[in-house]
C-alpha cells in the first residue's frame, strides 16, 4: 500500500509544497480515513506501506509514528526487501 506521507498537510507544515497528499492523489497514514483505517479491518498476513516520501517520520525507526505502525502490525519497506507472494 502506499505510504508517501504521514499526515495530509505533511508538505505544508514542512515548507516544502502547498498542496495537502490528497491533493496529489495519496492518503496519508495518520487522520480519519488514513491509509491506518483503511488497513485496521483487512485480514491479510502482512500489511506493507512502500513508496515512503523522505519527509515521511515513519522513516525514523525510532519515531512515535514508526511505533504506532509497529503497534498495529503495518510493515514499512525498506530498500531491497523481498517480499514472496
């Protein structure tokens, strides 16, 4: 699933753009209808965000987001991950 940014208004607190991550066609992870509600009631094995944008907290492994993921079981993509199907 995609998991570019953490929150809609992720790029604009930051500085970076001026548009919110629906904006620009993604759901951010966190907030009512987040890609974290989306996921909660699906039965699948594994739950992995890819395609992380580099503002994105969930990046630090030691960040209260990356925590929160960790809690409820979503996986985050890292660099030459294998994932078998």
């Amino acid at each position: 699933m995609d998991g570019t940014f953490w929150t809609d208004d992720e790029m604009i607190k930051l500085g970076v753009s001026k548009k919110h991550a629906r904006d620009i066609g993604h759901l951010p992870q966190s907030g009512t209808g987040g890609m974290i509600e989306v996921l909660e009631p699906l039965k699948a094995s594994r739950k992995i965000l890819i395609h992380i944008n580099n503002t994105n907290p969930i990046l630090d492994e030691d960040s209260k987001e990356r925590k929160e993921l960790d809690s409820r079981g979503i996986e985050v993509a890292y660099d030459g991950m294998d994932v078998t199907l």
